[in-house]
C-alpha cells in the first residue's frame, strides 16, 4: 500500500517536473528570507544566476581570464 503510493507520487513528479521544480524553488526561497532577510535571499539567488550561467558555458582557462579582466578593468566603471 505504502509502495503503491510512493510510486504514484514519482511519477507524478515525474510528469509534472516544472510545477515541482517551481513548488520547491519557491519553498526554498521562502525559508531563506525568512531565515536570512530578503536582500540576502537576492544577493544569493543572483550569485547563484551568475555560477549557473558561467558554469553553462564551456569556457577555457584562457576565455576566462579574459571574462575576469574585462569585467574588473579600471575602465570598466558604472
């Protein structure tokens, strides 16, 4: 019985992949900013935004070196 229930709720996560994703990013959002404030929680969604789009991108050592020096260049400022 309890199996029976278990494989039911995998394969409903499993054809509902999005809505769950969603669900338990927003729940884990949630806890953060009650945990460690609202801004914090943003500082460390955009962190990690940023760690996922690098991490996405097949860069070399050399492409990176470039990315950094471009990004902290003197010339670079707001």
């Amino acid at each position: 019985m309890e199996k029976e229930l278990f494989n039911e709720l995998i394969e409903y996560i499993k054809r509902n992949k999005g809505k769950f994703l969603g669900g338990f990013l927003g729940f884990i959002i949630g806890v953060f900013v009650l945990i460690i404030g609202f801004f914090k929680t943003i500082f460390i969604v955009f962190c990690t935004c940023i760690g996922f789009i690098i991490g996405s991108k097949s860069y070399g050592i050399e492409d990176m070196k470039r990315i950094i020096k471009k990004l902290f260049s003197p010339t670079n400022r707001i």
